[in-house]
C-alpha cells in the first residue's frame, strides 16, 4: 500500500495553496482586516450611541470631545 505524500494531504486541507504564496497572503490580511473592523465597530458604536442621546455625560465623559461645548458659541 503506497502513502498518501505530505503535500497532496495539505493541498486537501487548503486548496489555496496551488494558487502561491501571493493569494495566500492576500487572503490573510483580508481577513486581519477584516477582524480590526469589528473591533473598531464594537469600540466606536457605543460611543456614538452615548453622544447622540446626549445623555450619560457623567465620569470620564465630562472631560472628553464631546461636552467641550464648542458649538454653544454658534447656538447662543
């Protein structure tokens, strides 16, 4: 009975391989990237959220961007 050889075994696992080192590599940072974005969105959707109601202005919140009141000298 013969062995299977060890490449044939990774092609099986990863048909990509065939394709060079070049997609492989692209693919790769597609999906770091894409996995940064989700993270960005998890960190960034909340605080959206707490700036548009306005609300929740207390702690750490009072001294950041978003209550310097920059627009009150247009408002008033």
């Amino acid at each position: 009975m013969l062995k299977v050889p060890k490449n044939d075994l990774r092609i099986e696992e990863d048909p990509f391989i065939l394709l060079g080192y070049g997609m492989n590599s692209y693919f790769k940072i597609m999906l770091q990237m894409m996995y940064m974005c989700i993270l960005i969105s998890l960190v960034a959707v909340p605080l959206m959220w707490t700036y548009s109601t306005g609300a929740g202005l207390t702690g750490y919140a009072l001294y950041s961007l978003g209550s310097l009141q920059g627009a009150t000298n247009y408002c008033t």
